[in-house]
C-alpha cells in the first residue's frame, strides 16, 4: 500500500483538526453545562438543603412548643379548677378524721393523676409553701417523708429544688440537665408570695422524641434556655460536657453577630437555631452534619466533573482514531468490496477504478433491497389480517385513525358499506386419538380461510381474534343481494369439509355501517355463541334473533345430590355414571346450550369430590383443579361423556377383583359377539397383563368352564342353531362358527355330543 509523504505529520494535523471541531461542537457545551451544575444546580441543591433543614426545625419546634403550651394549659386549669383555695382553709388541721380535709385531698390527687396523663409529664405533686404538706397522685405526706420514700433525690438536687420554688412562677424549669428536671407554677399566680408550688417532673424520652429529627445529617438537637442551659437534648449523648458548652457559646455568638440568621458554618458542622414560639427567651439547637446534608451537591459535582473528564478523553480517543484511519487511501474500501458476497455466493466482479467498484457495490445494495421488499410484500397479508382483527377487537374505533393505518399497510376498503361480522368458533376434539399439532391447526384454519372465500361470492375478510376464534367479514354486493343467513349456510358447507377435526359454531352479528362500528357487530356474533350446545354438528347461532334457552336447572337440587351422596355410600359406582351419562344425554336432546349444561357438570363433579373427600385423602388441589379444567375443555356431549367416564375411573376405581371380574365380563361378552373369528387365548392374557396359565385358571375359577371348552361348547351351541333353523351345508357353518374346516367342526361336535352334525340334524327333525 503507497504511504503519504510526511504521514505522521498529516495524522498529527488531522488528529487537530478532529479534536478541534469535536471541542467547539462538544466539548465546550459540555463544559458550559458543567459550569452551570457548579453555579446553579449546586446553588440550588444546598439551598433546598437549607430549607430542608429550617423545614424540619420549624416543624420540630412547632411539636414542641405545642406540648409544652398543652402542659402549661393543663397545670393552670388543674391549678385553676381544683379546691386549693378550700384545702389552704384547712390545710393547718393534721387531723385524719376531718372528712373534708380528707375529700379535698383525694379530688386533688385525682387532678394531679389526670395531668400525669399529659405529654409531656412524667410526675406532678403540690407543695405546700407554708404548710409541712406536699400531695401527689397516690399519697399525701409531709415533705421530709415525701423526699426520702416518694421522690427520692440527692441532697443537692433537693436543695436546688426547694430553693427554687420560692416567688412566682409560670412554668419555670428547675435541676434542668438532671434526671429531675421539672417545671415550677405557683398559686396564687399574680404574687410574690404564694402558698402553692406545682412541680411536673418533664419526661425526658417523651421530650427527647419531639426533639428528634428522623433524618442522617441530623447529628443532634437540643432546647437551651435563656441562660444557655441545656434543658433536653436528641442525639447529643456522646458530646461531653466541654463540646456542649462550645456550642452554647457559639449559639451566643451566632445570635450576637446576627440575629436574623439561624444557621451558622463551622468546620463540617453547622449550628442552626430557631426561636421557641412558647417562649422568646428559649432557643432549639440543632447540629447539622455539613457532609450529610450536602451530599447531593457533592456528588452532582464529582459527576459534572467525571462527565467532563469523560468527554475529554472520548473526544481525545475519537479524533485520534479518525485521524488514524481516515489518511487511508480509497484503495482499502475497494479490497473490501472485492470480499463482499452477494446472496448467491459470488464475489463482485473485478475491474475498473475504484468509483467502479463502489457503483458495482451500490447495485448490489439495490438489488438486496429490492428482494427485501418482495418479503415485505409477502408479509403484507399477514398485517392487513392483524389490522383487521385490531378493528373487530374496537382497539382501532376512529375513522380517520383506521384510513391512516390502513393507507400504510395499503389496505383498500369501502368506507361506507354495509357488512356482517360472522365469528366461527372452532373447537378440537380434546379425546381425539390422534390430536392435531398446531402446525396442523395452521394449515387447517389456512385452508378452510381459502375455503370460505371460494364459497362466499361477495367480498370477505377473515382474520383470526383469538386461537380458536375465526372471524370473517362479509361485505353485502348490492347486485347479488345475498343474506346473512345464506352467508353462514355457505360458511357452514365449508366447515363440514373438515368437521371431523373440530366441533364448529357459527355467530351470526348485526349489520353495520361503517367500518368503525365493525366491533359492535363483532361483539353480538361472540355473544350470540353462547347459545351453542353439544350437538356435535355445525350450528348457527343468530345474534340478531332474540332466543329463550331451553328450561334447565344450573345446579343440582338437594335431592340429587343426596342421591349422589347415597349411591356413593352404597358403592354403586356404575349408578353414579349412569346418572352423569343420562343427564349428559338429556342435555344433548334438548340442545341445552353448552355453558349452561357445564354448571350442572360443574356442580355434579363438585358433589363427587366432596363424596370422595370423606374417605380418601390422596387428592390434592391441583388434582380438583385438573378435574375442572379437563370438563372445561369439551364442548360436544361426546366429549363430556368420555371425560366423566375418565373422572369416574380416577375418583371411583374399582377393586382388583371387581376389576377383574369385569374385564373377564368384557372378553366373555366379546366371545360371543365374535365366535366366528379366531380367539387367541394370547391376547385375552395380554389384555389382563397374565400369562397364559394364569388367564386359563383365573377363567376357570370366574367362569365356570376352561377358555377352551368354553368357546367350543358356546360354537357348538350357534352351529346347533344354525343345523336345525337353516338348511346351509356342514362346511358353511363351520365357517360361520369360527372352524377353518369341517373336519375340526365335525371331529368337535362328535366329542361334545356324541354324534356327527348331520346326523344331530337327521335326528332332530325326525
């Protein structure tokens, strides 16, 4: 192959010239959008981060402040509805047989139970200022025994406690940060000296479950009050002491250099407060976990970044790869077309330059294409039939949809023409001995399809709506003026030409129209199939004509099925076919429609399986089911009559012996219908799976008689009736009774009666 002068120079200049366009094309779009991610998608993701977060504080804050307005509602209606006033009265009076002191104290003991019921409280009691009383839900004592055995404490939280219920109060915290922690009310409100303290000791998981915020970037909240006091936490449990004081000093420092703001960087984590609305002078903390917030911003820019990176190094392998290989002369693609082979084998012709060669290439592409579209219009059939079953199923129901499709598949029709939808259902011998393959089936619907049109003189359409479900389409001829009656009767014909591989039914629709009401009459013809029976020829069913169904019970009444149930107890297996047999047969003459006639079959089986489950437990489910669906499946009374005789078998088997004394029933009675053939004892004992010895003792013992002198005395007994009521010769009916030749018949006859046959003949007409 000739190289250019100067290669490596002329790849370098076309490995620049690609890159430079695919950068101005590409690449700078590219890094134009990266740019914008980092400006404003960024932007917008920690903002909506942002606002995720002051989202989730309001509405903590929110839940708090509720529960604590509810607590602060609860204490004062305690405080204000209760009888503290008339307890105070008497509250000097120690004497336990003053009821009214006593029944003053028991309705505040039920007060204080019923505002232990609140949110947020965990334990609430009264103490008595001037009094030695303190009084909580269960008991009422005095305060150094209250202290010691009721609400046992350290000396130092005690203090703290008692110390701090001294002027007014509304809701203030005491030992807050401890196990302890209560809020404080006092009563009377509106002085500095009241006699009654209401403490509620705060329950702590309660609280700390309004504090929580369900999210991962959440890595603690918490309530301070106005002097920086930790008054519950979420999530906090493993910042010591010295790291929570760092955060309430930088909670100053947030608030002092910016009131307005609420969020606040430091490091990885960020501090955002937000007001309490219960009270201005308590603030919600919440830390924030920076990079758990901001993971969405951090990882749109890693992707940006890779996107750009990707482009890059795409762009850079393209252009070198182009470079690469577009300095190749023209001579290349004509080797290669020298390679290519046309669909019968041969290599292009040789020869010319190489713009020959690719005109040479470009016929054959032309050529190709030509014998694709002969396929294409071979397959063209094939999708006219599937838009028309589109139009029949209503999925095409506009009719400027259905002249769209059918101008892309070139299907011409008539708009407006009056037509009948005729739906012929096709159902195949489930019994048959030798089932069709669906290969078969294929063939069969092609060539009754061929049929039909052959036989049908106006325009027709047939397509196939479901498996066993033909529909056909005739278009009424305004000269021959032909009938929807005459159109099925001609469908009919066709039908009987193969009516010993199915069972048909033909449905009759209504007259439409218009094309895009071809469903409607489509609908009527499939409806009007339920009306077939069993009858096992094709029948025609008009969906046009109203038809009352023949009088027929759709379940068995409750004296049949006692019936049923009764011969089952009996063990009269036959009786119980015999009535399926004989109701099959009622059905059949008085052309009860097939679905109808199967829920009575359905119902009838259902009473033999429930008569069988009493004894036998050897069945499951999807053996009933198999039932069932086996039944569903016939559509002729032939067809149920075999499928009950085969469910008989399996529900109701009969014994070994009664098996075996049925079979030897059968072949005796097949003896005497068939004397005169030949009688192989082989094949009775391969019948019954014995061998010959077998078959000859069991034979004797049911019989009576050895199989041989059975069937001798049987013959001799027809050749007797056949010497004295005919005149035929010897050897004629020796032959009638199954001899080859006289001499055996006569040699026989003279061992069994004692004289030759002519002469039993002589002796009995004398």
């Amino acid at each position: 192959m000739t190289s250019f002068p100067g290669k490596h120079s002329f790849r370098a200049a076309l490995f620049r010239r690609h890159f430079a366009s695919y950068f101005v094309l590409i690449l700078i779009p590219v890094i134009v959008a990266c740019a914008l991610a980092h400006l404003l998608v960024v932007r917008l993701i920690e903002e909506d981060a942002r606002k995720l977060n002051d989202v989730m504080m309001a509405r903590l804050s929110e839940q708090t402040d509720t529960a604590f307005h509810s607590l602060q509602t609860n204490m004062i209606n305690m405080l204000t509805t209760s009888n503290i006033r008339s307890l105070l009265k008497v509250a000097g009076d120690t004497s336990l047989e003053d009821p009214q002191r006593s029944e003053l104290i028991r309705s505040l003991r039920e007060q204080l139970g019923k505002l232990e019921s609140d949110q947020l409280a965990a334990r609430a009691f009264l103490y008595f200022a001037n009094h030695d009383l303190v009084i909580d839900a269960d008991a009422y004592t005095d305060r150094a025994y209250f202290f010691q055995q009721r609400y046992p404490m350290e000396e130092r939280e005690k203090h703290e406690l008692v110390t701090g219920m001294s002027g007014r109060k509304m809701l203030d915290f005491a030992m807050a940060g401890t196990e302890h922690m209560s809020v404080l009310m006092s009563y009377p409100y509106n002085t500095d000296m009241p006699e009654v303290y209401l403490v509620v000791q705060i329950n702590q998981a309660r609280l700390a479950a309004l504090l929580d915020i369900p999210e991962n970037w959440a890595a603690g909240t918490a309530l301070m009050g106005p002097a920086g006091q930790l008054i519950g936490q979420s999530g906090l449990n493993g910042e010591d002491a010295s790291e929570l004081a760092r955060l309430i000093r930088l909670q100053e420092r947030v608030q002092a250099s910016d009131p307005a703001s609420g969020f606040h960087v430091t490091g990885e984590r960020a501090i955002s407060l937000v007001k309490s609305g219960f009270d201005d002078s308590y603030a919600y903390l919440s830390i924030v976990d920076l990079p758990v917030l901001m993971k969405p911003a951090s990882v749109t820019q890693v992707i940006s970044w890779g996107f750009l990176l990707f482009f890059l190094v795409v762009g850079s392998f393209v252009s070198y790869h182009l470079s690469r290989r577009i300095y190749k002369p023209i001579m290349e693609i004509k080797e290669n077309l020298k390679l290519h082979r046309s669909e019968g084998g041969q290599t292009l012709r040789a020869g010319g330059n190489e713009f020959d060669a690719i005109k040479r290439f470009s016929q054959l592409i032309v050529t190709e294409n030509r014998k694709l579209s002969q396929r294409v219009d071979g397959m063209l059939p094939i999708l006219q039939e599937y838009f028309i079953a589109k139009i029949l199923l209503g999925e095409y129901k506009d009719a400027l949809a259905i002249k769209f499709y059918a101008e892309e598949i070139d299907f011409n029709y008539a708009r407006k023409a009056s037509r009948t939808v005729f739906c012929i259902a096709l159902h195949y011998d489930a019994y048959s001995v030798e089932p069709l393959s669906e290969t078969s089936k294929t063939f069969l619907v092609a060539e009754l399809k061929e049929q039909i049109q052959g036989l049908i003189p106006s325009p027709v359409w047939l397509c196939q709506t479901k498996p066993e479900l033909l529909a056909c389409v005739a278009q009424d001829d305004p000269l021959l003026h032909v009938t929807p009656e005459e159109h099925a009767e001609m469908i009919k014909l066709a039908l009987k030409l193969h009516g010993k591989y199915y069972k048909a039914a033909i449905g009759i629709g209504r007259k439409v129209h218009a094309i895009e009401q071809l469903h409607q009459s489509y609908e009527q013809a499939v409806h009007a199939l339920q009306r077939r029976s069993l009858q096992p020829d094709v029948e025609i069913c008009d969906g046009r004509v109203a038809w009352e169904p023949p009088v027929c019970e759709t379940f068995l009444s409750v004296q049949e099925i006692t019936r049923v149930l009764n011969r089952y107890k009996s063990r009269d297996y036959d009786q119980l076919l015999q009535g399926a047999l004989q109701m099959l047969e009622d059905g059949v003459k008085r052309r009860v429609p097939a679905a109808q006639m199967k829920y009575v079959c359905s119902d009838l089986l259902n009473t033999w399986i429930r008569a069988v489950e009493t004894e036998r437990k050897d069945f499951d489910m999807l053996f009933y089911a198999g039932l069932f669906e086996q039944m569903n499946r016939c559509m002729t009374g032939d067809e149920l009559r075999r499928c009950f005789i085969a469910i008989h078998e399996q529900l109701f088997p009969e014994s070994e012996e009664e098996s075996r004394a049925k079979k030897l029933t059968d072949i005796v009675d097949y003896i005497h219908a068939h004397y005169n053939e030949e009688l192989s004892i082989e094949q009775f004992a391969s019948q019954l799976n014995m061998s010959v010895g077998h078959f000859s003792r069991t034979f004797k013992e049911e019989v009576g008689e050895k199989y041989v002198e059975y069937i001798a005395k049987y013959r001799l007994q027809k050749a007797k009736e056949l010497l004295l009521a005919t005149d035929l010769r010897i050897d004629d009916i020796a032959e009638k009774v199954g001899y080859w030749g006289r001499h055996s018949f006569i040699r026989v006859f003279r061992k069994y009666e004692g004289v030759t046959p002519a002469k039993y003949r002589m002796s009995q007409q004398c």
